[in-house]
C-alpha cells in the first residue's frame, strides 16, 4: 500500500494504548483495522484477521520465542520455589554486606541483565526475579525495576554482535555484500558500528547514572521513604547450588552449544528444555518429587501466560503493518532531498519513528537495513555510523512504544502495568533521544 493510510493502524493502536491502558484492545484494535484496509471488503477483512493470526502461529521462529517465554517463567518460578533466588540476595545482602542501600539494589539488578545479555527477554526477566525482592525491600517502585530491565535487556540485545539479535544484523549486512552493495566481512560493520550506537549506549548507561544519583518514579509521592525492609526469609528447600541450577543449566547450554558452532538461537531454544529437566532431576535426587517440580514449572509459565498472549497480538500487528509498507512509506517520505550532513540523525528520526509505530526493532532494522547502506555509499558517508543509527532508532521505539514486546515483557518481570511502565520512563528516554540525535547531528557535520 505504501501511502498516508498505512499510518492509521500503529497510529490507533497507541492511541488506544495510551487512553484505555489497555494493551490488548489496543494491538488487537490495530490488527483489525489493518486488515479491514488490506481487504476488498468487510467480511475478508474480518477474514484475514484469522488469517494474520494463524501465520503468526504458523511461524516456526515465533513459536520458538513464545515457548521459550514460557520456559523462562517456568525457571524463575522454580528459582523462587526453591527459594535459591531468596537465599542468595540473603548472602550477598546480609552475611557479606555488599547491599546497603536503594542504590547497590539497582545496581545489583543491572548487573544481573548482563548474565542473559545473549538474549533480551531473557536478560530482562532475570532482572525482574533478581530485583523484584530487593525493591521491595528498600522501597522502589516497580516501575523503576521495569525501566533497568528494559533498559538493559533491549540495548544489550543489539549491541552485542553475538547476540541472536546481533547475529540477525549479521545476515542483513552480509545480503548487502553479496548484493555488491559493500564489501568486507559483515561482522566487521557490526563491530564498527558499536561506538555510533549513541541511544543504545546513553540509555544502557543511564541505568547506573540513576542508580548512583538515587532516583525513583514513585519517590516523590512515597514522602522519599528510604525505610530498609527485611528480605524475605524463605527457608531453601534444596542447596543452593541445586536451587539455582535452572539459572545456570540455561547459561552453561546457550554458552556449549555456541561454542561448539551451534546456531543461537536454537541454542536459547534448547536451553530452556534442558534447563527444566536437568532441573527438575537434580531437584528429584534432592527429595523433591517431579510430581512438585513439574507443578512449579506449570504454575510458572501460566503466570507468565498474558504477556505471551500480547506478544502473539504485537508479533501479529507487526505482520500487519509490513504488509501495509508502513515503515518503507516513513522511510521514503523522509529521506526525499536529503542533505549528507544530516543523513545520521535523519536515520536515527526515521527509525525511531518506525519503531515507535510498530514496536518492534526487528522490523525497524529489517526496514531500514537495505535502505540506509545504499544511500551511505551513494553519499560516500561512513557505513557503520548510518549502521549505528538505524540500531538506536530501532531501540528507541522497542523501548518505548505502548505496544513494544519489550515494554511487555520488562513490565511483566517487575510486576507492573505496562501502561504505566510506559508513562513513567517516557520523559527518561525522551531526553535520552535528544542527546543521541545531538550527537548524530555533530558527527554528521563533523565527518
């Protein structure tokens, strides 16, 4: 379709995600009005909604990130469970003292994004079980626990190039070298374009800078509180080097299967299968029936169950809006007569826009990916830093739109509505984007 039409379903989507706070009517909203406008007529519009629906579930990729979703919520019940998560925060706060304050808390819980840094999702729901006890206990909102686990699990998530994020870059930059477009190694490019992710770095580093400087969403109207609770004193049902294996059977299985040369993304897939029943093993040879285990692991995923459900509506929207051209008609519509000095920040605009609009930086860089590089050679202007560009509109919106996955699922991992995540990190990540696009602007005119 490709015109001014193709606007109107992201944009009533996060319409509705902000009026109603209700994220389900909104994507779904957005879903049905995008296949009204791709149909001839009413009723095969309401028909390709079905069908938009089951191409999402037909998806073998897709069905691989929701199950792995819900294996994550199945680990983390099991953590809890057992009480391993409880009884090493009681270590490390108590016995060695290295907790003291709301501060060493954030830092803590941003530190423990970096342990699944290979994927989003994973790094941010282990932010949320590593932090949801020590926020309760110094009095920080959940909101704020939303915003390190979004800020650090979607920029790690394309900043690192081992990442399976990282790697899907990989083969879109290598399609332009077979296209003859560029030349090189692609993971070079990758690599290169590190340094020029000025959002993705700002915001990633944003996280301890509000750590250090003790701020909090909720503070103001919490009367500044800083009143220490005890952490929870559950008693470990198992050692803790048992309790914890879910944790570190899911990182050593990632770890050994990309070692040996194993794709990385069915590396994170295999490793949820193994983590649950390597688990649930060595909890059996430590008296827990599997009967109990396996009770946990079902708990856990069905408590983990709504966001999948609105990932399966965002992961159908995105499908909808591509076939729209939503984001080639951004792209298009802004890069007409363009100046090479303000191509950077340009590319940074358009992919915030796009993903803001879809909520998904997969998309946004799959987008904008063929379409950038060509124009920075045509320009003669240096590849990685448009590559770097693109990286950090696309996290932009991932971060920041109403109908992100990523608000979703950061949302779910600190127990918080993700209309309020939204609003509450939305000025944060605001000014975040004005120095990036400063900073694009300044090594436009600087190069």
């Amino acid at each position: 379709m490709n015109n001014w039409i193709s606007l109107l379903p992201p944009l009533l989507a996060i319409l509705l995600a902000i009026s109603t706070r209700k994220a389900y009517i909104a994507i779904f909203s957005g879903i049905i009005l995008g296949s009204l406008i791709l149909a001839t007529s009413f009723i095969s519009g309401l028909k390709g909604v079905i069908e938009a629906l089951s191409l999402t579930l037909q998806s073998t990729s897709t069905i691989h990130s929701l199950i792995f979703i819900l294996m994550i919520g199945a680990v983390i019940n099991l953590l809890q469970r057992s009480a391993a998560i409880d009884h090493a925060l009681q270590i490390i706060s108590t016995q060695r003292a290295l907790i003291k304050n709301r501060s060493h808390a954030q830092l803590l819980a941003f530190i423990a994004g970096f342990l699944m840094c290979l994927e989003g999702i994973g790094s941010m729901m282990i932010v949320g079980v590593v932090g949801r006890p020590l926020f309760k206990q110094f009095d920080i909102s959940s909101q704020k626990l939303a915003y390190i686990a979004n800020s650090t699990g979607a920029p790690l998530a394309w900043l690192l190039p081992i990442s399976s994020a990282g790697l899907f870059l990989v083969g879109l930059i290598q399609t332009q070298i077979d296209q003859g477009v560029i030349d090189g190694v692609s993971l070079d490019y990758v690599v290169q374009a590190m340094p020029y992710q000025f959002y993705t770095l700002l915001v990633l580093l944003s996280v301890p800078l509000l750590a250090v400087f003790q701020h909090d969403f909720k503070l103001a109207q919490q009367g500044g509180s800083a009143e220490q609770r005890a952490l929870p004193q559950s008693a470990p049902i198992v050692p803790l080097w048992v309790g914890m294996s879910p944790f570190y059977l899911l990182i050593m299985t990632i770890v050994i299967v990309v070692a040996l040369g194993g794709d990385i993304s069915k590396a994170i897939y295999c490793s949820g299968y193994v983590a649950l029943i390597g688990s649930a093993i060595l909890f059996h040879v430590n008296d827990v029936p599997y009967k109990q285990s396996v009770s946990w692991m079902v708990s856990g995923a069905i408590r983990i169950l709504p966001a999948v459900l609105i990932l399966t509506l965002a992961f159908t929207f995105s499908h909808v809006i591509g076939q729209l051209g939503t984001g080639q008609f951004l792209a298009e519509l802004l890069t007409a007569n363009l100046a090479v000095s303000l191509l950077p920040c340009l590319i940074f605009l358009i992919g915030m826009m796009i993903s803001f609009a879809t909520g998904s930086s997969g998309a946004t860089v799959s987008i904008l990916t063929p379409i950038a590089i060509p124009i920075a050679v045509q320009m003669g202007f240096p590849v990685p830093v448009v590559i770097g560009a693109v990286l950090s509109g696309a996290v932009f919106g991932d971060q920041s739109s109403p109908i992100s996955d990523s608000v979703i699922v950061a949302a779910s991992a600190a127990q918080c509505s993700p209309e309020s995540h939204f609003r509450s990190q939305l000025p944060i990540v605001a000014s975040v984007a004005l120095v990036a696009f400063g900073g694009y602007l300044g090594v436009g005119l600087w190069l």
